[in-house]
C-alpha cells in the first residue's frame, strides 16, 4: 500500500480525494493548506474527515495565506462558506498538532526516507516553505503528485488560463516546479475529460454507506454551483490526482514536458506555462497526466464510498 502525504485544503474534492486514500492506502499525515477557504476552516474540515473515517492521523495546519500577494478569490462560492457546504457539523474529536505542516513535511520524510509519496491538492504554500527550508526535500520523497495547472490555458480562475491551485500562490508553485526534479501533474483539464456520469455517481451515493452519505452532503452547494454554471458531469480535480497517486498505472496517456509558472504577466499570472514544443532544452519536470483508466478510476471512487459491488 502506497503511504501518502496529503497536503490539501478541503474542500468537497478534497474530501473525496481523502476517502479514497483511507480506501485504497496509507494516510501518513493531512498537512492542511490555505485555499478553497480559510485555514480556520480547512483545518477542522480536514479533523472532521478523519473522525468520519475513524483514523488516528495527524492533521498538521499550515500557512495561513499565499507566500507574496493576497489572493484575488478563493473557492467558498463552490465550496460552501466553511469548504464542507455549510452544513454546520460537530466540534471535530481529531486534534490538530502543535508542529507547523511544513516542519512536519521535512520531519516525516526524515524519518522515512523514499518511503512517502506527497500528494498535493492545494496552493502549494506549504510545499514551497518547506522546500526553501530544506532543499533536499525531493531526494527523500518517493513520488509527487500535484493537482494544478491547465496545460493548454482552460483554466477555472478569473486569471483565464490559470487553474485555482496554482493561481492561488504562483510563487509557491514555481518554487516547487523549479524544485522537484520531476513529478506526476493532474491538471484542470484531464479533471474535465474525467468526469463521472451524474446519474451513475448518484448510484454509488444512493449504495454507500456513511462515506456516501457525507459527501452526498458537503458536496450539495458545489453541486448546485455546477448546475449553474452548465458543468456538465461530476468533476473532482482532486479525486482523480489521487488516484495517480495511489495507482500511477491507472494512468493511460502522459507527456513528460518543461512547466514553469507565470508569475507577472498582466492577464495571466497563474498559468502553467508548458515548453510544448521543445524548445527550451530543459529537462520534463513533469509528467503531464492526459488520461487515465476511467473504469479503474470510478473502482477507486466506488470503493471509498462503500458502494462496491
Ligand atoms: C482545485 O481547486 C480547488 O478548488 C479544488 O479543491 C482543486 O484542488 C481545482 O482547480
Ligand atoms: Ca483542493
């Protein structure tokens, strides 16, 4: 089983992302980021998904706001006010640590070297702390995974082709893309060509057990949002960078490509801007996931609903 370190800022994908882990691996730790909402809010929405799921997993909170700029928006309108739709649950049992999430990152890949595999489903605050206090980082992870991007410029932010997560901290992301010598990337647009059946996912909501019935319920306010917004299908960024990171041969199609990050840029800070062609001579920093094996992909989600079968 693979051993996972999330660093996530649930979020309704998130929390699907997160059942699946509980699933299908090892959840090391949740270290919890700024983004979709507040770090208030992501924090306990990452307590009360460990308490959901009975797992003793240490939730480290993380940095509260972008490295540089404030950012321009965040997710509340899709995600509810609290990240969990706003349906107001209890008091999370699961504590939150004392340590910082970035210390946590560079403490737990010490004490496993080569072990772990980062999957990252956030802005990248964290990820970039951590990696400026302790370049080394890289060496002892085994794999990263991120969630971010829009590789040919269909972004979902009001930066057109920026994605959220990458848009939400650019710097942080260029200083992870800069840094990692070479990791898996789910971007916007593979999300799009993977979306579920509504029908078929109400299903498994309709077949699960207590999974299904919370996330039927913090996912009601994305729902109607994407409703609203004619998004065709269930679409869940993080869900299927997850299944990349539990399962990297779920993926069908890829393309190792130089990504680097616009950080200026007038309408465009936030793009992932991809050498396409080849004509930087710098070596593929990420492997560009295009498709995946959607069957396998909806066993995973399947599952972490508990609505096998
Ligand atoms: C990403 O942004 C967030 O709103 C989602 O949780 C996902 O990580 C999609 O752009
Ligand atoms: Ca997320």
């Amino acid at each position: 089983k693979p051993q996972l370190l999330i660093d996530t800022d649930p979020g309704v994908d998130d929390a699907l992302a997160i059942l699946m882990a509980h699933a299908h691996a090892d959840i090391v730790a949740l270290s919890i980021a700024a983004g979709n909402v507040g770090l208030g809010h992501t924090v306990r929405n990452g307590r009360t998904l460990m308490d959901l799921v009975d797992a003793k997993v240490p939730v480290f909170a993380g940095c509260p706001s972008p490295l540089v700029r404030a950012p321009d928006e965040d997710a509340a309108f899709v995600h509810g006010t609290d990240g969990f739709g706003d349906i107001g649950f209890p008091e999370p049992r699961t504590p939150a640590e004392q340590e910082q999430a970035a210390l946590a990152l560079l403490r737990l890949t010490r004490e496993r070297p080569g072990e772990l595999t980062l999957v990252a489903l956030a802005p990248l605050t964290n990820l970039a702390l951590a990696l400026r206090l302790d370049p080394t980082l890289p060496q002892r992870v085994k794999r990263l995974v991120v969630m971010g991007g829009a590789v040919t410029g269909h972004g979902n932010t009001g930066n057109i082709p920026a994605e959220f997560n990458i848009g939400f901290d650019p710097e942080a992301a260029h200083v992870v893309f800069e840094s990692f010598p070479h990791f898996d990337l789910v971007d916007w647009e593979a999300t799009l060509r993977h979306a579920f059946d509504e029908d078929e996912f109400d299903g498994w909501l309709a077949a699960g057990d207590k999974r299904a019935t919370f996330f039927g319920q913090v996912f009601r306010t994305a729902r109607a949002f994407n409703t609203a917004n004619e998004r065709r299908g269930i679409i869940a960024a993080d869900a299927l960078a997850m299944a990349v990171a539990i399962d990297p041969t779920v993926i069908t199609r890829s393309e190792d490509r130089h990504v680097a990050i616009e950080l200026d840029g007038r309408l465009t800070r936030g793009a992932t801007v991809v050498d396409w062609a080849r004509r930087l001579k710098q070596p593929a920093n990420a492997r560009i996931v295009l498709d995946v094996d959607q069957d396998r992909f909806k066993a995973m989600v399947r599952r972490a609903l508990g609505a096998e079968g």
